[in-house]
C-alpha cells in the first residue's frame, strides 16, 4: 500500500472546483481514481485554510480567511466535503490495524490532517475538530495565531503554547511543515507526543525556512517521527539565480532528499550514484521513514 501524507482535496473543489471522485483536471494528476490505479490506499487529506494577510503567494484567490471565525467556517466547510465523499477516516490505531489488515487494491481511507491551526478558534474547542476526525494538526502554513511560518518566521505564540497542550491531551500527532525555525525549536522543546513532517525536503539541499534542517531530521527520527518528501518544484531543486528557475525536477532529485534525509536520520544508505541508478524503478510517490 502506498501513503500519501498531504493532500489538500478539499481546498482545491471548494477553490478550483477540482472535484475529487472524477477524473483529474487537465494539468494535475491526483483524484480518487487516480489514487487508486496507482495504489494508494491511505491519504493525509487536510484542513487548509489561507490566511488573507500572508506575505507569500496567494494561492486561494479570493479564498482567504481574516478572522479565527472565518477560518473556523472555511475549515468546517472542508470537513463537510470530506464526509459528502464517503471517505472512511482513521480515527486511532485499532483503526488503522483493521484498515491495513483488510486493505485491497481501490480501497481509500484517510487520517485528517489540518494544515495551519487558525481555524481552531481557541485551544479549548479543540476538541469539536477531533470529533469531526482531526488526528494531525500542524500550527503553521504562514503565520498563524499559534506560531510563526513559511514566509513570516517567528516563534511560538503563548496561545500556541496553549494549543500544544491540548493536542498532548487529545493524543494528537504535531505536525512541523511550514513550521518556522523557531517555532520548531520551541515546540520539539516541550512537545512530549508523536512527530512529523508531512510533506519538508532537505535545507542543504533547496535553502528557505520552507526545508527542514539536518538537526531537526535528526530529532524527528530519535522521537521515532516520519518525514515525507514534498514534490514541488521548487522544494525539490535550487533556483540557478533570483530571475532563472531551477529547471524541471526529475525523480532523481526526489531521491537526493530521501537520501540526505536518511543521511540526516542517521540510516545506512545507497551512495548517491547508487540510489540515482535505482531512481527509474522507484514508486513516483515517496514516504521517507526516518526511525
């Protein structure tokens, strides 16, 4: 079975009108049949919402959020779209043990991950975004109220203080993507639970706050967490200079960032020529397990 740790398919009906059990658009490659000639059986759909005053590319167009209640209602919209598909959710381990056991190729399930935790009003109603499925929250996209983020580092918040000790409560999993720098260190200072990092390529290889650092891979894998490679363009290779692009990436470059990651973990891996020969026969969607 394939995992694929973060897809926004809510955000993109509900913005682009890109419905999920049809077809894909022309352009995109990811829908429910898509998924399921591919083989994945387990997918991290999220909760995103943009914020309207983000210092990085709008990419929801009008679809923006200036209050935690705007933020809220746009989450719960999401929610509502999810449940409209009929896509079972993992809700706890007993779950997914049953999930995997009785999997079969064009079955799909999903953990629900929020991306930026703006529409949790307040840490204390936490608890209405786990009953609705939530098991994945990450604090950040850009900044949020709880902690500081892709293109406006910073952070945490006491309010995200507060947040984090709810999710301890609710035996939630925390998230790091888009995390800014500090945030990430304060949190891993006091974050007591499980760990990842859905979807963060390596900073030594495409520098910005947006990659993850050597240190923190290391740290998410001693804590036993999981880090999975993001295949944007931009996250997979460095820009030649401020006004030329990096060139289109290759699965190649998927594989240097699983193998640094690994390195960063502490694995035994390919060397680089090795795991560039294998790069051709490698699955096109990639889980990196760093324990």
């Amino acid at each position: 079975m394939i995992v694929d740790a973060h897809l926004d398919i809510a955000f993109n009906a509900l913005t682009e009108g890109r419905g999920f059990d049809s077809e894909p658009a022309p352009g995109y490659v990811v829908s429910r049949p898509a998924l399921a000639r591919a083989g994945v059986g387990l997918v991290f759909p999220t909760i995103y919402c943009s914020p309207a005053r983000s210092g990085g590319p709008k990419v929801a167009g009008p679809y923006t959020y200036a209050t935690p209640r705007e933020a809220y209602l746009m989450g719960r919209a999401q929610a509502v779209y999810y449940r409209s598909l009929g896509l079972d959710l993992v809700r706890d381990r007993e779950d997914l043990d049953a999930y995997v056991k009785g999997w079969r190729r064009g079955r799909l399930a999903g953990v629900l991950l929020m991306e930026g935790a703006d529409p949790i009003e307040d840490p204390s109603r936490l608890g209405a975004w786990t009953d609705l499925g939530v098991r994945i929250v990450g604090l950040a996209w850009s900044r949020t109220r709880y902690s500081g983020g892709t293109w406006d580092p910073g952070g945490l918040t006491e309010l995200g203080v507060s947040l984090l000790k709810a999710m301890r409560r609710k035996h939630l999993v925390l998230d790091l993507s888009h995390m800014a720098q500090q945030a990430v260190e304060e949190a891993l200072a006091i974050w007591k639970g499980p760990v990842m990092a859905s979807h963060s390529n390596a900073r030594e290889l495409v520098p910005g706050e947006r990659q993850l650092a050597a240190a923190t891979v290391a740290e998410v894998a001693g804590r036993g967490g999981v880090v999975g490679i993001s295949f944007a363009g931009g996250h997979l290779r460095r820009r030649k200079s401020a006004s030329q692009p990096a060139g289109r990436p290759a699965l190649a470059d998927v594989v240097d960032h699983v193998v640094h990651h690994a390195r960063s973990a502490g694995s035994a891996v390919l060397p680089r020529s090795s795991a560039r020969g294998v790069a051709a026969v490698k699955p096109a969607r990639a889980e990196v397990k760093v324990t």
